[in-house]
C-alpha cells in the first residue's frame, strides 16, 4: 500500500515563544527529487475501449507525460550504471523511490506506456549514438525499473476483480504517442488519430524486450488472466484482411456463465488459439506424410489436392498473423522462423508444380517434390517447439541459431576471398565447385583433400593458403564460435524465469486477434476471403457482422459448443470483494475420485478458516512478540522519539501502525548502516549533530565551573551532580530540544 506522512512537513513554519516544539526528520524516501505537478484523475468505473469507439482515456496528457518523464530521467542520469546497481539503498532511496512516487502520485494509467515509449527512445538512442551508449542504456533501464515499481503499485493499491482490470487497462488500453499534443506539432509530423496507431503497454514492452518489467508478478497476473481468457478486449490490428469492427469488445472481465452458450469471440483467446494451432499443425503435418510417402510426379493425388489446399490455409493464417501485429512482434515467437522458412519453400513447390501443369513437363513437378521434401526437417522439429515451448534447451537454441548464422555468414564472406585466390592460382585446373567443397571440408574437419592437392595450385602459395585456411577456418572460427555459443546459453539460464515469461507473453500478445479471418479455421479461411472480402461492399457493416457471425457459429458449431461447456467446467469467475465466500471450483472427476494419501495437502487451503481459528492463531506467542514483532518494527524518530518532555505522544493512544512491505529492510545485517550514512547527509542531521556538539560543549564548561567553586570537599556532590547533569542530557539528546537545556539550567 501507498505511503503517506501523517501529517505535512512544515520546516519553516515559525515556532511560539516560550514552548518546545519538536524537530522533524524528512526520510529521503518521502522527500521529493523533483517539484510536483497537477494531477490528472481517471475514472475506471466504465467500459474502456482500446480502438477508435468511445475511448474514455483520450483526456490523458500522454504526449507531455512522456516528455515530462524524458526530462527527470535525462536530468538525474548521467553516467553509467548497471541494473543491480540501481537498486541499491542509495540509489533506490535517493533516485528511484522519489520518481516513482511522483509519477504514481499523477494518477494516470498512461504513465506505464509513456516510460516505456521513452525506454525504446533511449535503445534507440543507445544504438546510433556512439559517445553516450552506456548512459543510454542506463536511462532505458532506469524506465523499466520505474515502470515495473508502478505497475506494482497499483496492483497493491488496488485489490481483486477491479484492481485486476485496473491492470488490465494499463497494460492493454491503446494510447499513441502525440495524444493531447499541440495541434501545430501533430501537423509538423503529420500525426494521424487512426485506430491502428495506438499501441497497449504490453505490445511496447514486447517490442522493447522489457523482460524484468513483463516478468513482475503484476504484469503476469494480467498476462495469465488474458491467456486464459478472464480478461477479453479488442486489439488494434496493423491491418485486418477480413476487417469487422461493427462491435467491439471493450477490456473486461469474462463470465462464462453470462455469455451465450454460441460465443464466436471465444475462438481467438490466447489459450484456445494455441491449442488450434497445435491441431492444425498435427493435421498439416500428417497431410504432409502421407503425401511424401506416395509422391508421384506424373499426376495429381487426392492427398495431394488436400495437402495443398490445407498447407494454402494454414500459409495464410500465418500471413494474417504478421499483419495483425507487424513484423517485429511476430519473429519475437520462438518457433517463427520455421514458419516463415516453411511458407517460402510451399510458395516454391506451388509456384514450380503450377509451372509443370501448365507445360505438361515432367522434370518441374519433380523438382516441386524435390524442394517440398526440404520442409521435412522444419516440419518435425516445429511440433516439438510447440509442445515444449518452456523448454530451457528450446529457448537458448533459438538464440543460439541466431548467434550460429550470423557468425557463419560473416564468416563465409570473409573467407570467399580464399576461394577467388585459390582459383585464380589454379589457372582453370580445378572448377569453383570442386575447390568450394575441399574447403568446406576443411571448414569443418571432414577431409584433408584440399591440403593435398594444394601444390598443383602452386608449389608454394597453395598450401600456404590452405593451411591459412585450416587454421582460421577449423581452429579460430570454431573456437569463436564455441565461445559465442557458451555465452548465449550462460546468459539464458541466469535469467531462465524471465525468458520463459517474456516467450509466454509474446504468445499471449499474439493470440488475441482482432481480424474476422482467424474465426475461419484453415482451409475455410480461404473460402472466407473469397466470399466475405467481396461481400464487405456490397452491404452494410451491420448486415456484414451478422453474416459473419451466423458463418462462423455455423462452420465451428461442435468446437464452440466443446469450448462453451470446458469453460463453464474449468473457467470459473473471479471472486470479488463483494462475494468473498462464493463456494469453490468442484473437483475434476480424477482429481476427486483418484487413490492418494496426499489430497488432504491441497484441501487444508481449499476452504478459509473459521472466526474461531483466526482469533486463536492472531494471538501473539512468545515467539511472535520477542522476535518477528521486534525485527519488523521500526521506531518513528519521528512522531515517537522525537515527543518533547511532558507531552503526551499520541500513538500510545491510537491503534498500532501496521507493518509494510518497506518495514522488511530493518531486519537485513548492513542496511542500518547504509540508511544511517544516508541520512546523516541530510541538512536536517547536520542541523542535530552541530546542536547536539553544541550541548555536549555548554555542559563540559559547566561541569569544569562547578569544580573550581566547591573545590575538593564537594566531591561527592558533584559526582551526583554529574550524574544528573547525564541523565539530562540523554534526555535532551532523545527529545532534541533547546528550551529544556534553559529549564535545567
């Protein structure tokens, strides 16, 4: 929960004569970096739109919020530091907290996607910007650092079904970047407000690779609420093949008891896309078998006809995937490059069987069976990417073919300079082909043939060169290579849980699609271009959505009735405040009827305890009170320590003050002494220390004064005069007051 002081700090406001008044310490954490400005107030209570139909959020300064935030992060970030180094006590204290509660404190859900806007400025500026790469790199992590910290705050601030669709507005409401901008500025960039230009703050992490803000517990609650279809909304689409925006669906919660039993929208939740695709792909790929297995050149097969007709239907769906949400969110799946490479060699054999149809040839249509028997090796592996697609092995072998083929590219054009002087040494003896292939040999340590045959090229330059060859090629480049590879995999694991998450919101991104296309399972997608796109001008939108509507209900009548029935089974809603003791999910039948001793394990949390129990586990024990209660309980120096002599101090008599998630560093070994130094740098501490050193002065003259006047017969005297004159002034020293010193003296 958000912290706030009791009561406002007023250092300058003048003190009566004659009465103490206490001193009040400004903690860092509380006191602000930067000046405030005006709050802009939101209002949640009402469907949101994240398209062009009523969007409720077009009065947020979105445009002067992410020059704002550009401003503060440029202004307290000047050199270079790394992410552990920003979270730091000092820097967390000093830099970190004061920008998060200002900004938090604005009230804006936008600020989420305004600090990530400035994150993909500042890689952008870290990429082509030689002079200022690492403090560049510093700012964009500094946003995502204060993106995530907010985001978390209001997921605390606010609880159960409202404060989860108070996320989901943060995350997936669409804003663009010159909203509210000044009219002259939109027209100097030609800033349209089209539909398809905003973008959620979760396509822009995406887009980024915020991995440390999409992997926070806040942002994975929305992503699972979405992926499992809790929470449903209506994307902004780049552009829609089979565009139906007749009716939108606003971000809300889903309850699968209120909807119709015939729900088409159900088709493009993230969860039930996944598994369609998984079963398109098994059919595809057994279409793809049979058809391989019987090939025939000479004539066309029915497995044939369907294989082509359903391979056409899956090509497009994944073609209307990459225009749903661009290029660069599409590659960030981790099997799309076997789809993209899979896509050009079915356009291949299409293109070469068509050829060979059409001229009655025999030799086309056996090189169109020969290029489609190159997706064999694409085909087999992508099935196992999609059923272990949180595999950490799967994960870091994309990276690392990534690694692998811009290293071998980089490394085949450096040495094509060899082939060109091995040739020309040759004199036409040896063709291009032939010398090519002794050197891949070479590459990758299968033969030795090119050594050999050197000195025909020449009796000395020829094997100077291929032994140059053989050592750059088979020892360096491998050795690179190795290493490159050591290091990709390293760094994955070290940060595995946030791949996978990172991977599992991409998937989730993708699979809530706005097109009418992806409601047409492969091959009726092609049928649907062909009828509904002509269709679109001939009537109207209304017309054109119940067309739609009654096609689909109609082509995937069984499927929607198997989804409507699991999701009434398994989808339960999401409990509210309002109806806390809703009775639990049922069982599934194995999980009720199955043999075990440990179901007792899960059902002790299934049912929440009685009154009775949580009155009689509250009480504090011994062990409660003497050390959980005393490592977590922080004195307030100021309200409790800081109390002047005689007057009464109020949180004796008001409720205790409960504990906080910011209590929980008092506990850790050296953190009292980082707060202290921090602390002591304060103007407020150096005004105590010098009044503290000032009193410490005063009662030494007073202790020597007294000496000289009683002499050595007063020696007992002043020994309890000393004694007093102690105790006085550790009192002082805990109410820091001056007035008590005149009183004593």
């Amino acid at each position: 929960m958000r912290d706030r002081p009791d009561r406002p700090d007023r250092p300058d406001r003048p003190t009566k004569p004659g009465r103490a008044q206490s001193l009040r310490i400004v903690e860092p954490e509380r006191r602000p970096l930067l000046a405030h400005r005006a709050t802009f107030s939101h209002e949640l209570d009402h469907e949101v739109f994240s398209c062009h139909q009523m969007n409720t959020h077009s009065h947020l300064p979105v445009y002067n919020n992410i020059h704002r935030i550009r401003r503060d992060i440029v202004s307290v970030v000047e050199d270079h530091l790394s992410l552990d180094q920003l979270r730091d006590v000092r820097i967390n204290v000093s830099v970190v907290r004061p920008l998060v509660d200002k900004l938090y404190e604005q009230d804006d859900i936008s600020i989420v996607y305004c600090l990530l806007v400035n994150r993909a400025q500042f890689l952008s500026e870290q990429s082509h910007m030689n002079n200022r790469q690492n403090v560049s790199f510093t700012r964009a992590t500094l946003c995502e650092l204060i993106a995530t910290r907010i985001l978390r705050r209001f997921n605390e601030d606010n609880e159960g079904a409202n404060g989860l669709l108070v996320l989901a507005h943060i995350l997936v409401a669409g804003f663009e970047p010159f909203q509210n901008a000044p009219q002259e500025t939109r027209n100097e960039v030609h800033a349209t407000t089209a539909w398809n230009n905003t973008l959620p703050a979760l396509e822009l992490a995406i887009l980024t690779e915020s991995k440390l803000f999409l992997s926070s517990t806040s942002c994975q609650k929305v992503v699972d609420a979405i992926y499992e279809g809790r929470i449903i909304y209506t994307p902004s689409s780049f552009l829609d093949i089979i565009p139906d925006r007749y009716k939108l669906k606003p971000i809300m919660l889903y309850d699968p008891r209120e909807a119709p039993l015939l729900n088409q929208y159900r088709l493009i939740v993230p969860r039930t896309r996944n598994i369609l695709e998984i079963i398109q792909f098994v059919i595809l790929l057994g279409l793809y078998t049979a058809f391989m297995a019987e090939r025939d050149p000479e004539q066309f097969s029915i497995l044939e006809v369907f294989f082509t007709v359903y391979a056409f239907g899956w090509v497009l769906d994944q073609f209307a995937t990459i225009l749903e949400h661009g290029w660069h969110v599409y590659t960030q799946n981790l099997w799309s490059f076997l789809d993209v490479t899979f896509a050009v060699i079915y356009w291949v054999y299409l293109a070469l069987r068509i050829h060979g149809w059409r001229t009655e040839t025999l030799e086309p249509g056996q090189q169109a069976l020969d290029v489609l028997a190159m997706g064999a090796p694409v085909l087999i592996p992508r099935l196992a990417f999609n059923l272990l697609s949180d595999n950490l092995l799967f994960l870091s072998l994309r990276s690392m073919m990534t690694d692998f083929a811009m290293l071998t590219a980089l490394a085949a054009w450096c040495f094509f300079g060899f082939l060109l002087s091995l040739v020309w040494l040759g004199n036409g003896v040896f063709p291009a082909a032939t010398i090519s292939k002794w050197m891949i040999y070479i590459w990758f340590g299968l033969d030795g043939s090119g050594i050999h045959y050197s000195t025909d090229f020449h009796p000395i330059l020829g094997p100077a060169l291929m032994v140059t060859f053989a050592f750059l090629g088979n020892t360096l480049f491998l050795t690179i290579l190795v290493s490159m590879l050591s290091s990709t995999f390293s760094t994955i694991v070290s940060s595995a849980t946030a791949e996978i998450q990172f991977r599992h919101a991409v998937l989730t991104l993708e699979g809530v699609k706005s097109d009418a296309i992806f409601a047409y399972q492969p091959p009726f997608n092609i049928l649907a271009i062909l009828l509904l796109v002509p269709l679109k001008f001939c009537v109207s939108p209304r017309w054109f959505h119940k067309i739609h509507v009654a096609t689909v209900r109609f082509i995937n009548l069984p499927l929607l009735l198997v989804i409507a029935i699991l999701e009434r089974r398994v989808l339960t809603p999401i409990r509210t405040s309002s109806s806390p003791s809703s009775p639990p999910p049922r069982p599934w039948f194995w999980k009720k009827w199955r043999i075990t001793a440990h179901s007792d394990i899960i059902s002790v949390f299934s049912v929440p305890p009685p009154d009775s129990v949580l009155n009689e586990i509250a009480t504090d024990d011994e062990l409660t009170r003497h050390m959980i209660r005393r490592q977590f309980t922080r004195q307030n120096t100021s309200e409790g320590s800081l109390q002047p002599t005689g007057m009464p101090d109020p949180l004796k008599t008001s409720q205790p003050r409960q504990l906080n998630r910011r209590d929980s560093i008092a506990p850790f070994p050296g953190l009292r002494a980082e707060l202290h130094g921090v602390l002591s740098e304060s103007n407020e501490m150096g005004e105590i220390t010098n009044r503290l050193e000032a009193l410490e002065e005063s009662t030494q003259r007073i202790e020597a004064m007294l000496l000289r006047l009683v002499g050595e017969d007063g020696d007992a005297e002043s020994v309890e005069e000393e004694e007093e004159e102690e105790e006085e002034q550790q009192e002082l020293g805990r109410t820091g007051t001056i007035s008590d010193l005149d009183r004593t003296r």
